[in-house]
C-alpha cells in the first residue's frame, strides 16, 4: 500500500471474529525473527480492522478507519489487532487540532523554557539545571509536554521545537555562574536527524556557551533504534565535547549493554522508583544496584523526583550522587533561576545535611 504497510481485503468474512481470526495469525506468523543471510531480522506487525458497512461504504472510507484503527493499534506497544471504534475518530480530531495550535505556538511564542535545578547530594551546589519545555494554550490553558511532545515527535515539528529549545537553553545557560550546567532534553526523532551535530554547534556558537556545559538527555528510546545515524550523532557529540545522559533509567528496556557501549556522564533513575521508596516495595534495592552500577561505570548517578526529606534521606543512603526533585525545585522561568542560581546557598537548605 505504501511504504510497509499493507492492506488486505477479505471479501467474505462470515463473522467479525473471523477478521480478529487472520489478524491474530498474521502478527503471530510476523512475530517471528527471520533469518536473512545469517542476520537475525525482527519485523512484528500491528493490524488495523475496518469493518463494511458499519465502518464505511467505499475504498476510502474504510482505508481511512483501517488506517486510525491501526495507529490505535500501534499505540500499545504493536505486535496487536485493533477495531475500528468511533472514539479513533474524535481522538484523531483532537490531535489534529493539538497539532495546529502547536505549529501556532511555536509561531507566536507561546512556547516557554522553564529550568529545574539538579543537586550535588554532598554540598547543596547546583550542578546543572534541566531544561523543561512550557506551553500556555490561550484557550486551553497549561498543556503538559508529555502531552504535547510525542504529537511533535510524530509530526516532526519536535525538529524545530527542539531546536529552538536548545539555543534557549544555550543562551541563558551562558549567562549562569561558572561551572553550572544545562541539560536538553533530546527525542529520538531529533537524534535520527544528522544535522543534530550541526544544530548543537551552532547554538554553541552563538550562545557562547562551552560544550562541557550542555548535557544532553535522551532515553533508551534512542538507542533502540541502532541506527547508523543514532550512532553518527552519538559520535560527533562526543568529539564536540557534549556530555550524553541516560534519562529515566529503569522504565525502559534498562539494558546494561547501552551503559557498557555508550559513555554516559549521567545516569537518571525514574522518578517511579524514587516515589516507591517509602512503599514497602523493591524501589530501595533497585536505586541501591543502580547507583552501584553508576558507581562502578564511573558515571553521575542522579535520582529524579525527589519530594520529601525521607527519600532524600534513602537516595543518599543508597549512594546517589545528584537529586532533582520539587524538594528542591519545580521548574521556574529563566530569570528566576538565574536568581537562584546568583545567591549563596542558605546555610540550612531543605534536604542538606548538617554538615559541621
Ligand atoms: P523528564 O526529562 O524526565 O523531565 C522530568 C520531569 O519530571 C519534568 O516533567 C519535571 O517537571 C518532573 N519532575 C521533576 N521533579 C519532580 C517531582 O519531584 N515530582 C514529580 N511528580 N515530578 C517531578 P515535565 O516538565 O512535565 O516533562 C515531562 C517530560 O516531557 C520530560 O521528562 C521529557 O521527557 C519531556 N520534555 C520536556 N521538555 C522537553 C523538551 O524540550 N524536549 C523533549 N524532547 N522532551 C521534553
Ligand atoms: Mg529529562
Ligand atoms: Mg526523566
């Protein structure tokens, strides 16, 4: 049909659960890895259902339907089938118009970059601080960016996005205090583009700012990919001189081959673990063989979602490096960071240890 996709017409279907039926087959038989001259090739499929006439009278309607089945279908992990139901439809409108108004808001500066302090565990310093992208909606209000980034991603307007966030970041880090950090979130659409390198170089350039002072964090989504170009990127950062950080760690596939293969700076825990400590739950043990492994690797392990002096206590106890957290922080405007980051540390800040 395009591309790898495929569309397949069954003419007689007795029953919709004869459809369920072939789809199931059909993921099952893809499943499986194939061998191509002595490469192991893992495909997998994700299936779309429009159903005559309840789903559509002609070609287009019902490729349509297939098609907004199959992206429901996609949405859960692939490897599934999927139905087409009419909420697809009002869910598909719903990110279109979100779409609209993002291009929009990158337009006319809607947008904001919103800086989250991370904390040397020891000394109550502020190492870095991370940048965290901001969206007022006029008519909607505050939209979450796990909302609105993976529509981005999807669009590949998170190109421009992305790229507007990092020369923000660039240029109010170079107005920090020595020695403190920035860190850009990075997507792996961002990271399949090669022009990356390119794009850091210059906001580098024009900012000022030295490359030892921007950090990049991506997830193991990036590195699922393998890419050459995910590869190619990873290299230029690293003779640039740009710090690489694992961020959420744990949530993924947590594969401890990405931590042998690439030279994080950083390792991020998820928030998830750090919010479980308290619960009677793994969470101790996990962020403990974390931060060991971290340890071990030579690399900053940084517990994220810090809220309370208890799992302050613990991530600290259990050999964590940096927090992050509302503890400390919430994410705050530009010139109020640099504030912050202008003033003597308090003598007693929340979460520091009494340290004669
Ligand atoms: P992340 O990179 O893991 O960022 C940390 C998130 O945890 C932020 O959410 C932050 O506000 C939140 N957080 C920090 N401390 C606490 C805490 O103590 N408790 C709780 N409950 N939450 C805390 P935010 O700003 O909503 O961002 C969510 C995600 O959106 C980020 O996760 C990141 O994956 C993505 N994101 C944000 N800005 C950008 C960007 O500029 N580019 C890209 N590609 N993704 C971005
Ligand atoms: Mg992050
Ligand atoms: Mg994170």
């Amino acid at each position: 049909f395009g591309g790898d996709e495929f569309v397949i017409l069954q003419s007689t279907p007795s029953r919709r659960q004869d459809s369920g039926r072939l789809a199931r087959r059909l993921v099952k038989a893809l499943a499986v890895p194939f061998d191509v001259d002595g490469h192991r090739i893992d495909i997998g499929a994700s299936i779309g259902i429009a159903v005559a006439p309840k789903d559509g009278i002609d070609a287009d309607e019902l490729i349509k339907n297939a098609d907004m089945a199959l992206y429901a279908a996609k949405g859960n992990g692939g490897g599934e089938h999927r139905f087409f139901a009419a909420e697809m439809e009002e869910r598909a409108q719903a990110r279109r118009a979100l779409e609209l108004d993002l291009r929009d808001a990158l337009a006319h500066d809607e947008l904001e970059v919103y800086y989250q302090p991370l904390v040397d565990l020891q000394t109550g310093r502020i190492t870095t601080c991370e940048a965290l992208l901001r969206w007022q909606h006029p008519e909607r209000g505050y939209i979450s960016p796990t909302e609105f980034v993976p529509i981005a991603e999807e669009t590949g307007l998170i190109i421009s996005i992305g790229e507007w966030v990092l020369q923000r970041a660039c240029q109010a880090a170079a107005t920090w205090p020595t020695g403190t950090k920035v860190a850009v979130n990075m997507s792996p659409v961002q990271f399949r583009d090669r022009s990356l390198g390119a794009r850091v170089v210059s906001a580098l350039a024009k900012s000022g700012l030295s490359a030892q002072h921007l950090d990049l964090e991506i997830t193991e989504r990036v590195l699922l990919e393998e890419s050459d170009n995910t590869l190619y990127t990873m290299e230029q950062l690293k003779v640039l001189g740009v710090c690489i950080s694992l961020d959420d760690f744990g949530t993924g596939y947590s594969s401890l081959n990405y931590l042998r293969k690439y030279p994080f700076h950083k390792i991020k825990i998820d928030r998830s673990f750090i919010s479980d400590l308290g619960q009677d739950s793994d969470a101790p043990s996990i962020v403990r063989a974390v931060a060991g492994l971290g340890n071990s690797l030579n690399m900053i392990v940084v517990a994220e979602g810090i809220e309370n002096e208890e799992q302050l206590k613990q991530v600290r106890e259990e050999g964590c490096h940096e927090g992050q957290g509302f503890l400390f922080s919430r994410a705050v405007p530009a010139d109020v960071i640099l504030e912050k980051l202008l003033q003597p540390p308090p003598p007693k800040r929340p979460g520091l240890v009494a340290v004669a």
